[in-house]
C-alpha cells in the first residue's frame, strides 16, 4: 500500500540552522531516500519551496480565487513529502521514524487512497469503513 508522508517543519528553525548544520541535515535526507530506496520502500519525493513561494486557488460560486501565500497560518509549514511503499501502517510509521525532518518537525503519514468512481469510498471513514 502507498502512503504519503507529509514533512511538516518551522521553517524560521531551518533559517536558524548554520551552513555546516544545514548541508548535514540535506546530507541526511540523501541518506535516508538512498536507504528507502535500497529497502524498496521508497516511490517519490521532493523538497518544497519555502511558503513564501506558495500560491493558493480556491473556486468559489464559479469564481477563481488566487491568493499568494499557503492555505492556513500555521507554526509548521509543509516541507516536502516522501511516497513510500509499505505493508500496512506500522511499517510506514517505523519508516517514516527514519525521515531526518521529524527530529526538527512533524511527519504526518496518510495512506493513499486512488479514486474509484464505480466505488462510493468517502472521505470520512464512518460513512464508508
């Protein structure tokens, strides 16, 4: 099963970070795609951008809205993800342990859900378990 960790950090933390301090934790980050990827676990992933960068569009009443900035204010922005492959979700929360990020922020892990339209899979668990 796929499962989707989202790499949530402070980025004003990584502004802090030193050069020696920064290139160790990329350095880090190397490591541990090569590791997923040598395991098998590992299927995609990617840096962000700081949120600064971010723009966000909402259609609303046949409108578009664009707005600079991420969808909410939040203390932890969203840094990169990894997609990895994983029997269920004790193995992608051991694997996801092993993201470096999650010593300095948050990893949220989700299992990936590929839309169906013959299947009425909701959003909310409890209408569809």
């Amino acid at each position: 099963m796929k499962y989707l960790c989202l790499v949530y950090c402070d980025e004003q933390e990584f502004n802090r970070l030193s050069p020696s301090e920064w290139q160790a934790l990329n350095e880090r980050c190397v490591d541990c795609v090569a590791s997923l990827q040598n395991s098998g676990h590992y299927i995609a992933g990617d840096a962000l951008h700081p949120v600064a960068t971010a723009t966000s569009v909402r259609l609303r009443n046949g409108k578009v809205l664009i707005t600079d900035g991420p969808f909410a204010e939040t203390k932890e922005q969203l840094a990169g993800y990894y997609l990895l492959e994983a029997r269920d979700l004790n193995e992608a929360l051991l694997l996801a342990q092993k993201i470096p990020a999650a010593s300095m922020g948050c990893i949220e892990v989700r299992p990936v859900r590929t839309l169906d339209p013959t299947r009425d899979e909701r959003i909310n668990p409890i209408i569809n378990p």
